[in-house]
C-alpha cells in the first residue's frame, strides 16, 4: 500500500496528460484542490489490486462533458462525494474505495479529491488505461460487463440515474443532458466487488501516472526524458515508448467534419523533408508520416513540446509549436479482438483495422 501526499500532485498531474493522448482536460484547478484538500493533514492511501478485500465493494467517480469548460468551473469535490453516496444508497453497497475510469487528464486528479474528502482509499488501477471519450469504452464492456447503474449529478445539482439501457445508449443520454446544460457532469458508476475489479482492472496505472509524470521534473533535456520514458514504459504493462517524430506544427485544421480534427507537422532535424499528420475527436486517435500509418488507437499518441519540455495536450497546441510525438503501445488489455470491437480505430468511425506500433516499428521492438 502506498500514501498520496502533496508530492504526487504535480507528477500526477503532468503523467495524467501523456496518457491522455491528447484529451482528458486541463488540471489546474484540480491541482489546486488536491493541495488544498492534502494540506489539511488528510492522506490518500493508494491499494494494489491484491490488496483489496474480495467481499468489499468500489466504484468509480469522476468528471464527464466538455474538457474546454473545466478551468471555469468552480467545484470542490463535494460533487462526487454526493454520487458516491448517491449510488451507495441505490445498491446498498457501503463502498469502501474508489477507482478511476481513465487514468488520464482531470479524471485522473477528481477521483483523488473525493477519496481524500471521504477518507476512503483510492484503487492503484483503472478501466481504460488512456483516455476515452465514451463510457462504454471500459474494460468491463469488453467483457460484457455493465457499468451501470451510473450517477450523473449536473452543474444545476440535478440528479439523473441510469440503470436499465445499453451503456452506449446512456452516453448519448448524457452527453444530450449536459449540451442542454452546462456540458459538465459529476458522475459515479460501476459499483463491483474486489475479486471483479482483480480480474477486470488494468493494473498499477496511478502510480505509473506519477513515475511518468516525475520525469519531466526530474530531467532537464528532452533526450534525457525521451530515455526515461522508454525505460519506464518498457518495465509496465504499456510498450516501450517510441519516438515517432518532431517537427513544428504547421496546420491545426478544425473543419474536417464528422467531429475529427487534424494536425499538421514539418519535420525538423532527424525529419526534416517529412511530413506528419495526426488525427483527434477528443484524444489523438491516428497518426500518418509521408501518408503512411504511424501509429493507432488504442496505442497512446503523445505530444511533448520540446521548449519547455513538458507534455501538452489537444487545447495546448499553437501554430508554429515545436513538438515530439511519441507512441507507447497499449496494455494487452485493449488489444484482443474484443476489444478492438469497443476502442480500435473502426469504434470511431475509421475504416482500417489496428495495426499495432509493434507491427509498424518492427525491427525498434524486436
């Protein structure tokens, strides 16, 4: 069992954005809290996936709608803890901790404020591994599993329960009830027992968020982080990190349709005289070199500027940055047929099957 402190609130934080692949919204304000909250001589205790109590019961709790409007909301954490105790009352489960949905972005950080002001522990796993932007997109779906019953409390502290549709269909609900509103949601949901979330969670990934995190702290180039990250990938249940390009960003392109947007790079030094492209709806999904593949969901598509040396996300590019993009290959989890049904590239609307960074950069893996 570990202890979260106040020193793993800035690594956390910046980690939280690598395995955004380029989505997961903006932490500051829920940097803020967490200080806030572990200043108060509060401490969150961290549980390995074997250390849970098989008969004890965890859910999940986090942010859902639109990641541009989390710095201008005011919230406390208090939102989640009444979905937890909301979905508490709804299954008469007493629940005894919190994982996350996505180690990624705020829903990486929110969790932690409400387990921190309930005093309950925090799960060192989480159901995607990277960030989505469906609910469905878990690995308990893969699994035919369900999520629900799912607590949605809006900005207007409207109560919304969700518990007999298909979970495709309760995130088109949601996302119908948060456009009418603020498009910002608290939300708690999947309420297991310790022995389903052993055998369903993708291990150790908030602690791995830290360590990734610490090394732009820690590191002063960006070769010395490149060299970190793929030590660090290579020894967890991720890939080994790769570089997959630099370059200066020439065309951020918002009118593609079909909600996609892309993002145009020149190459510099190594790649100069290519071209690169990557492809988002909400997180980085596809990236191209010279119009090739270079990398695919799920693998993670992460974008690092190289002047300040610290990992940026979707709503931090700007023409004429300079940026490297990495790959890091997704947990075994996300990987098998099944759940390539539910987060491969065709789940957004693209044609091509997956084809792994292990399979495109072959002779770097193996």
């Amino acid at each position: 069992m570990k202890t979260i402190d106040k020193t793993w609130i800035k690594p956390l934080s910046l980690g939280s954005v690598v395995l955004g692949s380029g989505g997961g919204g903006k932490t500051n304000n829920l940097v803020f809290l967490l200080e806030d909250i572990l200043t108060k001589n509060i401490e969150i205790q961290l549980l390995d996936l074997e250390d849970l109590n098989s008969k004890d019961y965890y859910c999940s709790t986090g942010m859902i709608g639109s990641t541009q409007l989390i710095d201008d909301f005011y919230f406390s954490g208090h939102e989640g803890v009444e979905t937890v105790k909301d979905i508490e009352k709804l299954t008469r489960k007493n629940i005894k901790g919190i994982f996350t949905l996505e180690a990624a972005g705020v829903n990486t950080l929110y969790p932690l404020a409400v387990a921190g002001l309930m005093g309950i522990p925090v799960v060192d796993a989480d159901c995607m591994g990277r960030a989505f932007p469906e609910i469905q997109m878990t690995v308990f779906q893969i699994e035919n599993e369900d999520i629900l019953p799912f607590i949605l409390n809006d900005t207007r502290n409207k109560t919304h329960i969700f518990d007999k549709e298909e979970t495709f269909i309760v995130d088109l609900n949601i996302r119908k009830i948060l456009n009418e509103i603020d498009n910002l949601g608290f939300f708690s949901c999947a309420v297991k027992d310790g022995n389903s979330l052993k055998e369903r969670l993708i291990p150790e990934t908030i602690s791995f968020t830290r360590d990734i995190g610490e090394v732009f702290i820690e590191e002063t180039n960006y070769e010395s982080i490149l060299k970190k990250l793929i030590f660090i990938t290579k020894n967890s249940v991720y890939g080994a990190a790769i570089e997959l390009f630099k370059g200066e960003i020439k065309v951020i392109d918002k009118n593609t349709g079909s909600n996609w947007q892309t993002i145009n790079l020149d190459g510099i030094e190594d790649y100069s005289k290519k071209e690169y492209k990557i492809m988002n709806k909400n997180e980085y999904l596809i990236s191209f070199i010279d119009g090739e593949i270079s990398c695919m969901v799920p693998d993670i598509i992460v974008t690092i500027d190289i002047e300040r040396l610290i990992p940026v996300n979707i709503e931090d590019i700007r023409k004429n940055m300079k940026i490297a993009v990495l790959g890091i290959p997704a947990p075994i989890n996300l990987k098998t047929n099944k759940a390539l049904n539910i987060v491969g590239p065709t789940s957004f609307g693209y044609k091509s099957t997956y084809k792994p960074l292990e399979k495109t950069y072959y002779n770097y893996y193996y």
